[in-house]
C-alpha cells in the first residue's frame, strides 16, 4: 500500500519505518531540510534502538522516500497519517497549529479521496476541527473530493519504539467508516498475525484513550513517587512496598518504580493538555492535577537532599551527573529530571560535569557552552575532582560501577540516586553516604 506519513519526528520515521518495512511504500515529508537530507544521506535524527538499519535498508530498496515537497507526499498515498509535535500552547492544552497546517496542506493539494489518519496525540474534539479545516480548504478550491478523518494514536515507547510499532499491543483506530476499517486492517494485517490487536472505535474515544493510558501511567508514578516520600518520613523502604504490592497481579510489577519524576515529550504535556481539556467542559480534574503537582515536587527532590547534606552551601561544588536523557536507551532531554537538576544546581552556583551514553549531543545543543556544564566522555571521566556523584537515568550501564573508583574520584565518597539502582546497606558497607528515593534519608 502507498502510505504518506507527516513529520519524520520519533512517532513519524518510526512508524514510517516499520510499515516499509513490512513491505508498504512509504513517503516521508518534513518541513526541516536539514532533517530530510540527513536522511537521504543515511543521518538517523534520533537515537533508537534497531531503527537505523530498518530506515537505511528501506531507503535503498526505495520503499522509504524523504521529500520536503508536501504537494508530492500528497499525491502519494490514499492514506496520510499526520505524525507532527502537539507541544503545549502557552496555558498547557495542546498546539494544534502543526496538525492543521499539515490538514490545511493535504486538503489544498489532494485530488482524489484521501484517508487522513491523525496519529499525533490531539485532545479530544481534534478530529472534528481537523475535518472543518480540509473541508473549508476544498470548499475554498471549489473541489469536491471524499475523505475520512481517522483517529489512530501512537502508544511506542521511546527506547522500544521500533518492537512496540512491530509488535503493538493493540492498534486503536477510531472510524465510523467501514471504508476505513477495511483499509487500515489492510495496512496493518503484517503486525496482526498472533492475535487481533485492532480495537476499533468512535473518534473521540480513539483520542481519549490515548490521553487515558499516559495519564494512568503518569498517576501510577506520582502515586509511586508519593509513597516514597512517605516511606522515607515513616523510616520503611519503599523498594521492599513496591515488591509487597506488585505482588498482587491487581497491582503488578510493571511501572511502579519511584524516581526523581517522570519527564519525556509525552506525559508532562498530555496531564497538562487533559487537564486543561476538563477546565474547558467544566470538570475538576483533581487526581492529575494531584499527578502533575507531585511529579514536580519529585524533580525537585535530588536537589533538597544535595541542599541538605551540603547544609546548604552547594556553590562552588562539582557535580559529576550519571544520565541526561529522559529515560534511558533515547536521546530525548525533553522535561527530563536532569534539566530541572541541572538548572537548579546552576542558579546555587554549582558545576556540572555530566556522562550521558546518548543524550550528550542534545545536551550540548540545547545549553550551548557554559563554564558550568563539561560533557564529558566516559562515566568515570565524569567523576574526576567532583563532589559528589548524582544519578539521573538508570542506564544499564550505571547499574553495576567500579565503586572503589567512584569512592577514589569523589572529593567524598557521596552518591544521590535518582533511579534507586543500588543497595542502601551495601552502599554503607562500602562506606558512602547514599540517598535514593524513599529509601530512607542516607544510613
Ligand atoms: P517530533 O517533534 O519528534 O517530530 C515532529 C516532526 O514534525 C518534526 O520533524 C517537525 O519538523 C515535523 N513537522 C512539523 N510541522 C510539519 C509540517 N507542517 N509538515 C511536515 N512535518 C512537520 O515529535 P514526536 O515525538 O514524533 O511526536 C509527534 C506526535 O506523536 C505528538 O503529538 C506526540 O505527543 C505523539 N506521540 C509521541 C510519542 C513519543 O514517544 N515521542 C509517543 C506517542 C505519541
């Protein structure tokens, strides 16, 4: 099948990937040059994993096509998915103006029936103002052509985006079109052969159930997050509670582990974009406004037990920083933990010496050079003359250090664990000061 996919970002090359992949002839477009002819020069944007060989080998064996040129991807394919940034506008709900520029640019060049698949997140109602648009567009060229708005959201994980898309636990597609139906079962029957994973629904639910599952996920930290801290005021831990409840199959393992709060490109703007969505009917959102509240409390956290064991006196310090990246195995920075902790450090008046194993390039393009930030090139570089060491990110690779070389470097053998990677007695025994996260204040 012809596909056309809009913006070639983390959502848009990664499908975009997968669905050549699997053998449909997909066209990339972008309004970023640089980024389209990197691509064409086999320069991957991000880093994913197992993602630069499925994009290289396509785009040689021509299934995977790069334009800038929007009237050509419109041509393209009957189907067109709109993949762009919803970032959040000034009062948190979501931007739309990416989505519908790109509604507003399929409706002003297509000449025959389009499916327009939305696959960005976008608050509930989206489809009916992304319609408005390609129907006044056409309305403005006098043409009459068919077309459908389709709800289709992502749910890929950054750090597994390319087995999530080959392998999803379910495809929510929202139509009322048999029309469609039939099309999208079509083009997504190659990652539908073990079970049926499509769940076909009403636009509108399509677009809250993507909002639902990232703001469940985000409570399930905040919650997680709250517990910590009443663990660590109550002197019980909360890595033996989350085993004690996980226990339960109604609660499970997965996705309950505190931390120095959750970041990433999704859930701080989906809580916010949901919550202002409610402010608008008229609803009281007050568990996310709860989630959102606790989550930046918890960014702040690495930073009050910095403030605490240095009684305050943090300026003039060095300190060597573990994980940059939101979460570990991307490259992504956005609202991570690091940013808030970097930023705070900075104002005290302390240096950051920072070791990310994918993050450093962005690190480096969004804070420039300053005296007080040294990317540097090993994780053991990084704790050369520093004061402490602060971890950000559970990286496979901070699980398991040389602690006599960590207790060497550091000025004093002090460790902040964002990510609770290691054993509070077995740090003591070693003889560091380690604080984690409602692991009770350092033993
Ligand atoms: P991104 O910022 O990585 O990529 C967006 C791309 O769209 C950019 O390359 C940008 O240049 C391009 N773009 C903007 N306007 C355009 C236009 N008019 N025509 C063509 N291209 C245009 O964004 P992302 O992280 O891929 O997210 C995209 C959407 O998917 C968002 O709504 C996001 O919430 C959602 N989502 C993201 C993830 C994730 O993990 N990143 C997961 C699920 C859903």
């Amino acid at each position: 099948m012809k596909v056309t996919v809009f913006g070639i970002g983390y959502v848009g090359l990664v499908q975009a990937a997968v669905l050549a992949e699997v053998g449909h002839e997909v066209c990339c477009v972008d309004v970023d040059a640089q980024k389209v002819e990197n691509l064409k020069n086999g320069i991957i944007p991000i880093y994913e994993p197992g993602l630069t060989p499925i994009v290289q080998s396509n785009y040689e064996a021509g299934r995977l096509l790069f334009t800038t040129d929007a009237k050509q991807a419109v041509e393209f394919g009957e189907i067109q998915f709109i993949a762009v940034g919803t970032p959040p506008d000034e009062d948190g709900s979501a931007d739309l103006k990416y989505v519908q520029a790109v509604a507003k640019t399929i409706a002003t060049y297509m000449q025959d029936p389009k499916i327009i698949i939305d696959k960005s997140t976008v608050p509930v109602g989206t489809g009916d103002k992304v319609s408005a648009t390609v129907a006044e567009t056409l309305a403005a060229r006098n043409a009459e052509l068919d077309y459908h708005i389709v709800s289709n959201p992502e749910f890929l994980k950054e750090g597994a985006a390319v087995s999530d898309c080959m392998r999803p636990d379910r495809i929510v597609i929202g139509t009322d079109s048999d029309h469609v139906k039939d099309v999208m079962s079509e083009l997504y029957a190659p990652f539908n052969r073990n079970h049926d994973r499509i769940i076909f629904m009403d636009v509108r639910s399509a677009e809250l159930t993507k909002y639902a599952a990232n703001c469940m996920l985000a409570t399930k930290i905040s919650f997680m997050n709250e517990m910590a801290n009443i663990a660590e005021m109550v002197g019980a831990d909360i890595e033996n509670v989350r085993n004690g409840i996980g226990s339960d199959e109604r609660i499970g393992y997965h996705f309950i582990y505190p931390g120095c709060g959750y970041g990433g490109s999704c859930f701080p703007k989906d809580v916010q974009a949901l919550v202002k969505t409610s402010e608008q009917i008229g609803y009281d959102s007050q568990i996310l406004k709860a989630v959102e509240s606790v989550n930046a409390k918890q960014k702040a956290k690495l930073f009050e037990l910095i403030n605490r064991h240095f009684n305050g006196d943090v300026a003039g310090k060095t300190v060597a920083l573990w994980g940059l990246s939101f979460k570990p195995k991307t490259d992504d920075m956005r609202e991570s933990s690091s940013r808030v902790l970097m930023e705070t450090l900075w104002e005290a008046g302390a240096k950051v010496q920072a070791f990310d194993p994918e993050a450093m390039e962005e690190t480096q393009r969004i804070y420039g050079s300053r005296s007080d930030l040294n990317l540097m090139g090993t994780k053991e570089a990084a704790l050369n003359g520093a004061d402490m060491l602060v971890i950000c990110t559970e990286w496979q690779s901070f699980r398991a250090p040389d602690f006599d070389l960590i207790k060497s470097e550091l000025a004093e053998p002090v460790i902040f664990d964002g990510r609770n990677l290691y054993d509070p007695q077995r740090m003591d025994d070693r003889g560091f000061s380690y604080y984690a996260i409602g692991r009770g204040l350092s033993i």
